[in-house]
C-alpha cells in the first residue's frame, strides 16, 4: 500500500523503517523504543527532537523538561518549564 498521507485512530507496528535500504528504522519493545542507524545494523541512530519531557526519570525526583534550542540546552526542575531550573551533569563532553 502506498499513501502520501493518512489520517487513523493508531497505528501498530514492530518497527518502522525508512522508505531506502540504507535509512535508519525504529524498532519497539515493551516500554521502550530504539532508533538504529540503518536496517539490520548494530548502530545505533540519532533521534532529533525540539524538547524532551521526563517522567520518572532515573535518580530524579519524577521528572523535569529539558528544552533543545540552537543556543544549547535549559534544564528545568518540572515538566511544564515553570519551575527553578535544574542542573546537567556530564561525564565526558565532545565539542
């Protein structure tokens, strides 16, 4: 089946992969997903995203928002960016 575009209630799928041989897919597990690089390969890919929302995040206290921008990246302590703003902490940083 091919469309240019649809619109359904959901859709169910045990991955999703680009419309090349060498385009990355997404692969569904329970609770989690992982993006690879390109079908059938071990690497992993790169998911490009405006802002990332987390809830109960590892060590957190319930979760926090962290903001993407072009100027780098704002931390807050709550979801919704009302809040004080958090902290990063990082292991290794590559420029």
């Amino acid at each position: 089946m091919y469309a240019h575009g649809a619109t359904v209630s959901g859709v169910a799928a045990g991955y999703v992969k680009g419309l090349e041989d060498g385009d990355g897919d997404i692969t569904f597990f329970p609770g989690a997903v992982k993006v690879w690089s390109s079908r059938g390969s071990d690497g992993l890919g790169t998911l490009y995203a405006a802002s990332i929302r987390v809830k109960n995040a590892p060590y957190g206290h319930g979760g926090g928002l962290i903001d993407l921008h072009d100027e780098g990246i704002t931390v807050y302590l709550s979801k919704d960016g009302s809040n004080a703003l958090g902290s990063v902490t990082a292991r290794a940083c590559n420029h």
